[in-house]
C-alpha cells in the first residue's frame, strides 16, 4: 500500500515539475516574441544593431559588414560602405558608416566621406561627423542630401545636468566645394530633447 502510494506521490511530483518547466516556457517565449516585436533593434548575424528610426539620407549600403562585440556589448558592430559621385565627375566616392555600441542605452554612428582621386581615396570628413543616439533622446543627429550639391545637415545640442534635459540646439550645414566639405551654414535652434525632431 505504502508503495502504491509513493509511486502515486513521485509521478504527481514529476507532473507537476513538467507543468510548471512548460508553463515557464510559454511566458518566456511570449516574453522574447513581444520584445522582437516592439524594439527598435535590427538583428543579423547574431549582432545587436539598434536602430534610431531616423533617415540620414543615405541610400541602401552596397556593403554591410557586422562585427562581435567584446563581453561588455561595447566596439564597433557595424560597418556600412556607400559608392556615390558626390561631387558630379562620374567616379564613385565612398561614403563609410560605422555603428559603435558602447554597452550601455547610447551609442553613435560615425562617418567619414572619401572623394576618389586617380587610385585613391581622399578624406575630406568634417571634423565629429557622427550622431550622438540615446534610448529617448538623440543629442546630434546627420542628413545627408546628395542633390543639388552633396552636403551634410547636422544638429546638435550640449548635454544637460541630465540627458533627457532639453537644450538650445544648434544647425550646421557642409557643403562640398572644390572638392572639400565647408562650413556653409550655421543657425541657433529652440531648446530640444531630441534633436530628430528638428529636420
């Protein structure tokens, strides 16, 4: 009798151990489908890429190639290689974006603009040409524009005593003459959170 029993006690226990591993199961897949759904994450090659949701202008890469980040989610994840004539002499330019995560909710992508002369490439990068991206504020952001002339729309703004505090923003616009990118425009804008909604 005591032996039916305790076969009866170790199966209820088995079953019960089995319903709560599948019930655990199910809220966690549900977890992982819901946040794959509502983040702004891109995922490829098992690197995390997040996203901005903001145009810059540019049009699709003609190379994309992701890189692993070190133990603390930080480096270089990404690096994206556009072949444009920006200055209008039917050579293909180079225009290289970097995506940097730095392990924690903020991180940048980096530009650097390169004319083709003869069998090179000439840097002609304005000086901190990359955004400055956070989770609810973005505190520099770029547009590129490739017609009539190429130029690169950028605004900024200092950080406050906190990042989610507005400040005065700023505008500047380089535009490529002579073949160099100079300062053509500069303009003091209202105080911002997120500077995207400047554009």
């Amino acid at each position: 009798m005591n032996k039916s029993k305790n076969i009866i006690l170790f199966l209820s226990i088995i079953i019960l151990c089995g319903a709560g591993f599948f019930a655990y199961k199910m809220y966690f897949n549900q977890d992982l489908s819901k946040e794959s759904t509502d983040s702004k994450y891109i995922s490829n090659n098992n690197t995390t890429i997040k996203s901005s949701g903001f145009f810059d202008g540019l049009p699709e890469p003609d190379s994309v190639i992701d890189y692993p980040l070190d133990e603390f989610g930080m480096g270089v994840a990404q690096k994206s290689t556009y072949y444009i004539d920006i200055n209008k002499d039917n050579v293909p330019d180079k225009i290289t974006k970097t995506f940097v995560e730095t392990g924690n909710a903020h991180s940048y992508y980096e530009y650097k603009v390169e004319l083709k002369q003869g069998n090179k490439y000439i840097d002609i990068t304005p000086v901190d040409l990359k955004t400055i991206n956070g989770d609810d504020c973005d505190l520099q952001q770029i547009r590129f524009s490739l017609n009539p002339k190429f130029s690169a729309k950028i605004i900024y703004r200092e950080l406050g005593d906190f990042w989610n505090q507005p400040t005065v923003a700023n505008k500047k616009i380089f535009t490529l003459s002579d073949n160099k990118m100079r300062l053509s425009e500069t303009k003091t804008l209202k105080p911002v959170c997120d500077v995207k909604k400047l554009f």
